[in-house]
C-alpha cells in the first residue's frame, strides 16, 4: 500500500521487526539477570559448604588429638576410644558428601558461567 509516495507496510514491517528485536533483547536481559542470579547462589552455597567443611576438619583434627592423648596416657578406655573412631567415620562420611556436592556445584558454576559469558558475546 503506498499513500503518497510512503510505503506503510514496509513501516509496518519495520516496526514489527524492531518490536520483536526489542522484545527479544528484553528477553535476553531477563535470562542473563536470572543466570547472574544462579551463579552468585551457587557460589554462596559453594562457600558454605566449603565452612562446613573447614568445621568438619576441625572437629577431626580435635578427635584425633583425643584419641592421640587417651593412647599416651596408656588409658583403657575403650568405649571413649571406640566413640572417637565412630565419630572420625561420621566425618569421613560427611566430608565425602561434601567433597561430591562441591564437585556438583562447582561443574553447575561453571555451566552457568559459561552461558554468562555466551550472553555477552
């Protein structure tokens, strides 16, 4: 349709086509928000977790400084001893748990990363 030299669908068109590329970049905004948003919670979780185990290493350096003290001492407390090394298996077992959901979340980080940097190019 052409009304006084002007062509409106071709205007429609355009306006169309930059209504959609607004659209589309809004969209993109949006997505690359929520992805900042994800990797700064993986990363906070990352460093609880890593706390929890600093906690973790604690509590068995002191267990087995215990231990260490009650065998000098020529102690025959078996029962403290045998609760000791229940307590370093507990420990053992939760820092393998924490060891694998650090692995988890940092392969998730990197994921998440990785789309961050793919967003800005």
């Amino acid at each position: 349709m052409d009304s006084k030299g002007i062509d409106i669908d071709a205007i429609k068109d355009w306006i169309k086509q930059s209504t959609e590329a607004l659209l589309n970049q809004q969209e993109l905004r949006n997505y690359l928000r929520e992805q900042r948003k994800a990797r700064d919670d993986i990363n906070e979780e990352m460093l609880q977790e890593g706390d929890r185990f600093t906690e973790l290493m604690v509590q068995k350096e002191r267990l087995e400084l215990e231990r260490e003290q009650i065998i000098e001492e020529g102690s025959t407390d078996e029962v403290r001893l045998l609760e000791i090394e229940s307590e370093l298996n507990d420990v053992v077992i939760e820092s393998d748990s924490i060891d694998q959901t650090l692995d988890t979340l940092e392969e998730h980080y990197r994921y998440v990363s990785d789309k961050i940097t793919q967003l800005n190019d």
